[in-house]
C-alpha cells in the first residue's frame, strides 16, 4: 500500500507541470505571431481575447473621410496556425470595430488576414468569433468546433478549401456574402440559431449534407454550383431560398 501511495504521488509531481501548463495567456500567441513563429496548440484553455487586429504589422488601409467612411486597418498572420481541442475563454478577433460612432457609422474598424494556413478542430468558442472581411490565403480547417455566440464570417474570402464540417453553432452564424472559391463542406453541422448564408457565392461544390438548421435559414440570392449537396439536410424553422440556383437552376430543398 505504501509503495502504490509512493507511486501516486510521483505521478502528480510528475504531471504538475503539464497541468500548469494546460492555461496561457492570449498575449503569448500574439507575442508569437509578432515574431513569425508558427502557433500550435493542443488541449490548452486560452485565457483573455486573441486580438488578432492588433499585429505588429497592422496597416491603415484606408483612411476615414467626412463622409462618414471608417478608417480600416488591417493585421496579417503570416505564419500557420493550429489550435486542436482548446478552448477560447475569450473572444477570437479577426476583426473590430470600436465603438465610437458619429452619425451611427464606426469611426474604425480593424481586420485580419490569414497568409498560411488555418487549422481549428474540435475547439470551443465561449464567446465571439469574428472573422468578417477576413482573407484566408490557404486552406481553412474548422471541423468539429463548438461556437457558442456570434461566429461572424460575413464577406471572409476563402480562396483555398475550407471546411466546417461537424461544427455546431449555438449563435448567430453569420455566413452572408462569404466567398468560397473551393470545395467547402458543412457536413453534419448544425445551426441552433439563424444560418444566414444570403449572398454567399460558392465557386466549387458545396457539402451540406446531414447538417440540421433548427431556426431560421436563409440561402436568398445564394448561387451554388452543379454538385452541391444538401442530401439528409434537416430544416426544422424556417427557410428562405428565393432566388437561390443550384447549378444555374432555380433550387429549394426537396427539388
């Protein structure tokens, strides 16, 4: 009995490290971004927003003007970057707006672009993930993740594969004038609240089958090419397809 207690306490000294090791600090993978290290993470919790708009590298884009235009500024994340089975404790920010607005328009908004390739499975997103007007360069992985707020992905450009397979979507899931200039698949998604994909152009086939839509789905004005697949898909709210075509043809779940 002595030796077992002797070897269970050996144990715990011998993974006290790891365990301490299991939470960082979001300001730990800016600091390697900002030296163009590549980031890999796995079973971590990141503690405190991952402002990805803020790099060392960010540019004004554009300038403000009396109109009311937002001054843009715009981060690049040049390395890769993995994240499997982590969870993001605060939100994941490829882009902000502040919250100074005269006549209701943002004074500046803030974006990040993707240079390498992006890779997130199996992670959860305790609260938002913003990835509007964001450019990913190479292939995006976002499989089997748990969003749960906001994931914003409205006018990102995927100009390589991208894939959201199994991932669920507690929040508003905001897919509107996306881009997809490859294959994407959303198989086996699901979407607890409003799927809005309105607008989205899909160069390539889409994978929608066996995803569930439990509120409101909207696909108005979506063009999807010849070989999208909506096969299995369940539509338990409502949905809006007008205008919607699946390979020049005008298109409606059960057609």
């Amino acid at each position: 009995m002595k030796a077992l207690l002797t070897s269970f306490l050996l144990a715990v000294v011998a993974l006290s490290p790891a365990l301490a090791q299991q939470t960082i600090n979001a300001k730990e993978i800016i600091a390697k971004l900002n030296r163009k290290e590549a980031v890999s993470y796995q079973n971590v919790i990141i503690n405190g927003d991952l402002d990805l708009t803020s790099l060392d590298n960010r540019k004004l884009e554009r300038e403000g003007s009396w109109r009311g235009e937002a001054e843009n500024y715009r981060s690049t994340v040049e390395v890769p970057i993995s994240f499997r089975n982590c969870t993001f404790k605060g939100k994941f920010l490829a882009y902000y707006a502040d919250e100074g607005r005269i006549m209701n328009i943002n004074n500046k908004v803030f974006n990040a672009d993707f240079r390498e390739s992006v890779t997130i499975e199996n992670c959860t997103f305790e609260d938002d993930a913003t990835f509007k007007y964001s450019d990913f360069r190479q292939r995006a992985i976002f499989t089997g993740n748990m969003f749960r707020n906001l994931a914003l992905f409205k006018y990102a450009h995927f100009n390589d594969a991208a894939d959201f397979s199994g991932s669920k979507f507690r929040g508003y899931a905001d897919f509107k004038y996306t881009r997809f200039n490859e294959t994407s698949a959303f198989q086996q998604a699901t979407f607890g609240r409003y799927a809005d994909f309105k607008y989205t152009k899909f160069d390539e086939p889409a994978d929608f089958r066996d995803a569930r839509f439990s509120d409101m789905a909207s696909f108005k004005y979506t063009h999807m090419p010849r070989g999208t697949s909506f096969d299995n898909a369940a539509f338990e709210g409502a949905t809006d397809f007008k205008y919607a075509t699946l390979g020049g043809r005008k298109f409606s779940p059960g057609r």
